[in-house]
C-alpha cells in the first residue's frame, strides 16, 4: 500500500499537536508496511525522518512552468512563482497558501504512484480534492479540529467554506473523537456512515530520569501548554488559578505557549495582583516542552472545545497527574484523569487544590495512567486507519 499524505505540520516544522500526530501515525502505519509520500508546504534544511518519503510543495510551484491558471483556484499560485515566498505558515496570506498548496498537490498526484490520499486538516482539502481528481484514487480528510473548535460561533467563513467543501467531497472521513464526530454529522450535515473515529495516541519517551529535575519540596508547578486563545481555555486557568493561590500561595502557575489571547491574559494576571506567581514562557519546542513537563508537578487543560488533546497523554508519561475539560476528545480515551467543565472555574479550582493538597490522590493517579498508557499507542490506530485503506481501495 502506497499512500500520498498530505500536511501542513510534521517535524522539525510543528506549530502544535497536528505534527506531533502526523509523525506519531506515520511511523505507525510504516511499521505496517504502508509506504507513504508526505507533502509539506515548505522545506528549510533537512527532515530527519527516514520511515516517509517528503515531498515541498514550494518547490513544486517553483518549477512550474505552466497550467497555472488551469483552474480558478489556483490564480494565486501565479504570484509564488513570479517571486512571493511560500512560507507554509499559520500567517494572514494561509488562504492564498492553502489554494497554492492544492495547485502543488495535483502536480504532485501526476507524478507519483500511489493507491490513496490522505488529508490532514483543513489546510490540505484542495490538495487532496484535486489530487483525486488528477489519479481517480480515494480521498480520505482526517479532521484534527475544526473552526468551530477553534473560533466557537465566530468562525472565519472562508474556513468553515473550505471544510464544509473537503467533508462533503472526502470519499471517506477520519475524526479524532466521538466528541468531533458529532459536531461534523450535527454542523455540518455529513452522514454518520461516511466516518471513522480513530483517536491520536502518545510516542513512548523516557521521561523525568532524562533530565535529573530536582524539584523544589514546597514550591509546586502547574502546567499549561498549548495556544493562547480562545479554544484552549487560558481565561478560565489564570481566574482558577486566583482562587488556587488564595489557599496555596507557594504555587507557581507556568503557561507556555503563544496565541491572540496572550496580551489580554497577561493584562488580566497583572489586574488580579498575580504577577509574581505566573510566568510566561512562549512557545516550546523539542527538549524543551519535555524538560517542561518533567519540572511539573499538575498539568491542566481546561479547553472549550477540543477534538482530542495529545498533550495530556504527553504529560501523562512524564507521571505528571493531570486534569482535563470534559469537552474533549481525549476525555473519551483517559480514564484516570480529573475531570470538570470548562466554564467550571470554581470546580477546576477545588480540582488543582486537591491535587496539590493529597499527594495520594496524585500517586494513585500516576500509577493508574501509567497501566491506561500500555493501551493506548499508535500502533493500535494504525490498524484501524489501514483496515479502512483496504476497504477503500478494494
């Protein structure tokens, strides 16, 4: 089985937990024997992994020569080959880069072999769409999030459109959870029969031996990592937070991650007197985001919609107990976690106090994630996505 993936997120080029998926998944389904073309947007330097074959989309529009304006789409992929750069980031011009993308997706489709698509997000629906098109092969849209996820009920139309359009045209879909699977057959009006849950899983690490932390005996550390917006809750960790260091003012409250919120969150810690209990890291990256959570002693994840969450599993192998929103995917998945309504912030506070307050609560926690963690791998989705490649292709 060959299978042409398409991308925007697969490391070392990770803005959050679409590349860290990506890879997880790939290595898994290579260890079944499926061979897959992975097609980024843009290249800088070298990708190390060696279990997928990458293929730039920059790089393809950079060598074409012609049928630019073939279809209306791809008007803008004109302006990338007279000179404007395909940064293949989350920028203000992605809508220009997500149709250039498509364009590089089907020159891509009539050079290579292979007998499927699969498409992660809505970043890569015109490219596989017309990639499809371009081989007559099967299309699957792996939905990792969507905008309703990301911007509740102010959504960016021109997205909605665009996933609306890949959900309708896939012949098959992919979601993460139960929870996003109801939002596409609700929002969206897809059949129920066209999707397949398959839920992300964690890569094995070493964990806190890695990095000798010593921690501190009364200074605890609570986590949150993620983007700094609206979906992941920020607003609702900084006013728990308040109550928490009413009872507990030795803890130190760590928000690593960037996002639109940032300003007004760091406003809002400064209006509530907390200044010297919180700090503010950006985004992480790598070693640093491990070294992160092995310094943690409670990771939270208090989104308002969140299809899955790989970073609580994250945490998790790093025997770090956790708490996480009930709108959630990775709360279908994760039994032995804390768990409470995003809106909730009394109750998120009483959460992170009791935490802190029983370590045998914590311990008993740990120690029951650490049996959860042996059934949850990527290996195990990998089977359910290959079983659905044979049903396609057959």
């Amino acid at each position: 089985m060959r299978v042409l993936m398409f991308g925007w997120e697969f490391p070392p080029y990770i803005s959050g937990g679409l590349g860290t998926a990506c890879f997880g998944l790939t290595q898994a389904l290579s260890r079944l024997g499926v061979e897959i073309i992975f097609v980024l947007p843009h290249i800088r330097g070298r990708v190390e992994a060696t279990h997928v074959e990458i293929r730039s989309a920059a790089e393809v529009i950079r060598e074409a020569k012609d049928g630019i304006t073939e279809f209306s789409p791809y008007l803008v992929a004109s302006s990338f080959q007279n000179g404007r750069s395909f940064s293949g980031e989350y920028t203000a011009r992605i809508l220009e880069e997500v149709q250039a993308y498509g364009y590089a997706g089907e020159k891509i489709a009539r050079r290579e072999q292979f007998d499927l698509i699969h498409a992660h997000d809505w970043m890569t629906v015109f490219a596989g769409f017309y990639a499809r098109r371009a081989s007559g092969k099967p299309y699957i849209y792996h939905v990792h999030s969507l905008e309703l996820d990301r911007s509740g009920e102010h959504v960016n139309k021109d997205i909605f459109e665009i996933e609306s359009f890949g959900l309708k045209e896939a012949d098959h879909i992919i979601s993460v959870s139960y929870y996003t699977r109801s939002i596409i057959i609700n929002r969206y009006g897809i059949s129920p029969e066209k999707i397949t849950v398959v839920h992300n899983a964690v890569s094995r690490r070493e964990g806190r031996e890695k990095f000798k932390v010593k921690k501190k005996s009364k200074e605890k550390i609570v986590l949150f990592l993620g983007r700094i917006t609206f979906q992941k809750g920020p607003d609702y960790f900084v006013e728990a937070a308040a109550r928490v260091i009413k009872v507990f003012p030795e803890v130190r409250f760590v928000m690593a991650g960037t996002g639109d919120m940032m300003p007004a969150i760091v406003e809002r810690v400064a209006s509530l007197g907390l200044g010297q209990y919180f700090h503010f890291t950006g985004f992480l990256q790598g070693e640093e985001v491990d070294r992160m959570y092995a310094m943690s002693d409670l990771y939270v994840m208090p989104s308002v919609s969140e299809p899955f969450g790989i970073t609580p599993l994250e945490a998790m192998l790093y025997d770090v107990p956790v708490i996480i929103s009930r709108q959630s995917g990775i709360s279908e998945v994760v039994r032995h976690a804390l768990k409470v309504d995003f809106w909730d912030v009394e109750g998120l506070a009483n959460l992170m106090i009791s935490a802190l307050r029983y370590p045998a609560l914590t311990e008993e926690l740990t120690e029951q994630s650490r049996q959860e963690l042996k059934n949850i791998h990527w290996d195990r989705s990998a089977e359910k996505v290959v079983n659905l490649y044979n049903r396609l292709c057959s």
